[in-house]
C-alpha cells in the first residue's frame, strides 16, 4: 500500500489535533464560563459536583418552605395577639357586669358585647392565609370551627384534625409548625373531655349565658374563667414567637448555607477566565505558526515512489 503520509506529517497532524483541541476546550470555557459541562470534562469530580447540585435544591426547597411558614407564623401570632386585646375586653367587661350597679338590663347589653367577642373570636380561629386555615391542623381546607348564633353554644366545633407537619430545619431535625384551633382556643381535659379552665370558648359562652340569665355568682365564677383563658392565649402567642425566632434563625442559616454551597459548585465547576483566555490565544498563536511551518515544508507526490 502506498501512503504519501510520512512520519513527520503523521506527528504534525496529531499535534494539530491536540492544539485543536485546546482551543476547542478553552473557547467553550470562555463562552460559557464553565470548565464542566459535562461528565467527561472531568470524570472524578462529576459524583461530588451532582451532589452539591442537589444539596443546594434541597436548601433552596427549604428556604421556600421557611418563608411559607414565616408568613403562616406571623399571621397567627397576630390573630392570637387580636384573641389577648378580645379577652381583655372580656373580663373587663365581666368585671363591670359583676359590680351591684349594673342592673339586669345593663348585664344583658354587655351579654350582647360579650356575644359580639365570641364571634370574633370564632373569626380568629378560621384566620386563613392563601387558602388555607392555618389554626385547622393538617385539615386546613375547613375550619375547625363556625359560629351559629341560633345554638345555645354558637360556638360549633366541626371535625378536628392534628397538626402533625414539621418544618424542616436546615441545620438537622425539624420542628412543629403549628398549633391548632382546639388547642388554643379550646382546650378540653384529656381524661373527660370536658372543656378545660382555661378553654376560651367556654369561659366566654359561660359569661354571656350568666349575663343573659342576670346570675351575678355566675358572672363572677366567669371571670376567674376569663383570666385563665387569658393566660391560655398568652401560652399560644409565646409558642408562636418562639416558632417565628426559630424559623428566622433557621433562614439565617439556609442562606448561609446556600452561599457555602454555591461556592463549592463554583470552585468545581467554574472555569478559570484568565487562563481560559490565555490557553486559547496561545492555541490559536500555536495553530497559525504550525499551519505557516507546514507550508514551508518539502511535499512528495506520486512521482516520487515510481521508478
């Protein structure tokens, strides 16, 4: 077999095809700013790149959760903030109702009061944020409660349901997310069932039914009811300000933490500009002095193996 391609044009294409290359690899990390764009530029590091990549989309997913729960947090701390300044209104009202100059007539407009308060509070504890009702447990398309002022208790309780979802924390475990309607706003004695002291929905029916009857022992016995709602309520809003501490300081961390991991894709993944630039106006400064050399090189042709 005749072949014109001598050894020295053999090596001089292989030199050109790896020059070729070059600039190939340093355009493409130019242009695209990377120096992995796919898992054979560098085989050994691909696993732990893919890794960093997920671990950073968890974080991000994390992040968006937090900020979810943040919101639902803070409106619930100020539906329960609202359920304080109602309950004070409450007792002082229970208060006056309470004293030998209010008559049964003045004790059955603050029974009208007190009704008013009790709705309101209903309205707290359907308190909704995009759709759904966060005081509802993990059933929070309903609430957990409606109001029927046609009932002796207007207070209707519908079907109850946990809150068994946790908010994950960035930096390992997770933690509530919540409380629920029956939780803070009537709480029941485990053993019976029966509305606890401190049930806000009780002491507040059991004031307004004392009130309508013109029951002064009542009226007083609602009171001390009305302090330990209060004191109910005061629990709740402190589990929330605790939930909103904990969720800032875990988005804190996520945001740290998404800039720790973007770093370490970057540092991996990232072309170096500088050299990129270089390696490729070498290799084009290469490529043009090899292609004028060739040139000037001595050529054999056909004639040169016939006899």
């Amino acid at each position: 077999m005749i072949t014109n391609v001598d050894p020295q044009s053999a090596s001089f294409l292989a030199n050109l095809d790896r020059v070729q290359a070059s600039i190939a690899t340093a355009n493409s990390q130019v242009s695209s700013g990377l120096r992995i764009t796919q898992g054979s530029d560098a085989p050994d590091e691909i696993s732990t790149l893919l890794q960093l990549r997920a671990n950073l989309q968890q974080n991000t997913q994390i992040q968006a959760n937090l900020t979810l729960a943040q919101t639902d947090a803070s409106a619930a701390d100020n539906a329960i903030s609202s359920s304080i300044q109602l309950m004070d209104s409450a007792v002082s009202l229970a208060t006056q109702a309470a004293t030998a100059t209010t008559d049964a007539s003045g004790r059955a407009d603050i029974a009208q009061q007190i009704q008013s308060i009790q709705q309101q509070m209903v309205a707290n504890s359907q308190t909704n944020v995009q759709g759904r009702y966060i005081f509802s447990g993990d059933a929070d398309s309903t609430p957990q409660y409606t109001w029927d002022p046609t009932a002796a208790n207007p207070v209707v309780a519908g079907t109850q349901s946990a809150s068994t979802r946790l908010i994950q924390d960035p930096a390992g475990g997770s933690f509530p997310a919540s409380l629920t309607a029956q939780q803070i706003f009537d709480d029941q004695d485990p053993t019976t069932g029966a509305p606890a002291t401190d049930n806000v929905f009780n002491a507040l029916n059991t004031l307004q039914q004392a009130l309508t009857s013109n029951n002064t022992a009542g009226i007083t016995n609602a009171v001390t009811l009305l302090q330990a709602a209060s004191a109910q309520l005061n629990t709740s809003e402190a589990f929330y300000g605790n939930l909103e501490n904990t969720i800032q300081n875990a988005n804190t961390y996520a945001s740290q933490n998404g800039v720790q991991l973007q770093t370490q894709i970057s540092d991996i993944q990232d072309a170096d500009i500088t050299s990129a630039a270089m390696e490729l106006t070498q290799g084009n400064t290469q490529l043009q002095a090899a292609m004028q050399m060739q040139g000037q090189m001595p050529h054999s042709s056909l004639f040169n193996y016939l006899g």
